[in-house]
C-alpha cells in the first residue's frame, strides 16, 4: 500500500505509515506543497496507486460521484491534537489497513473506525 496525506493533516503522520513499512508521501513533499490542489491529489492517487488520507470531505464526495480517488482514508476526527491524531492512527493501524484491503473507504473518527465497499 501507498499513501498520499493531504495538506490539512500534519506531516508526522507520514513518519507513522513508513514506520509501519508502507510508502507515504505528504502534499509537503510536492513542488507546490501545502498549495498542491485536490485535483493534483486525486491525479496522483491514480498515476501512482495511492491512498489519500485525508480530512477534507470533497474528497469522498469525489470517491462517490467519480471514483476517485479509487482508494481513499477518511479521518472525521474534528479538531484534535496532534499528539492524539498519531496515537489513535498508530493504535488503530492493524484495523486500518485491513479495511483498506477490502474497503475502498475507511472512515476514521475518535471511537470507530468503518469500512465502505
């Protein structure tokens, strides 16, 4: 699995997936960084087979009514800490990324974490 994490989570969280073992990129690692646009995004997801991991919504609006991006990670946390966001992520990672073998989105908030087909 490959992840692409988007502009408003922060870029530590790209730390956690490569310590898990997985390829991850943040929009901080493209030539327009936090500028990089969701049409960009959802471009790389499908030239390099990525998962997005992101909080913005128009994301699995896109996920609905296109399909793309064709895999997508959906964080519905609301504000919270940083520290908090990387525990739950670590926590819960085995969880994840099973439902990321069957689902094409995985929605995560603060108490569950559900696969959709």
């Amino acid at each position: 699995m490959k992840f692409m994490i988007d502009a408003q989570l922060p870029p530590f969280l790209k730390v956690i997936f490569i310590d898990k073992g997985f390829d991850a990129i943040h929009t901080d690692d493209l030539p327009s960084k936090e500028r990089t646009t969701d049409n960009e995004i959802r471009k790389i997801s499908l030239d390099e087979d990525r998962i997005v991991v992101t909080k913005d919504s128009d994301f699995a609006d896109s996920y609905y009514v296109k399909g793309i991006p064709p895999k997508l990670l959906l964080i519905t946390t609301g504000n919270i800490k940083n520290k908090e966001l990387f525990e739950l992520i670590d926590r819960n990672f085995e969880q994840i990324k099973k439902l990321l073998e069957t689902c094409h989105l995985v929605e995560m908030d603060n108490y569950q974490i559900i696969g959709h087909e």
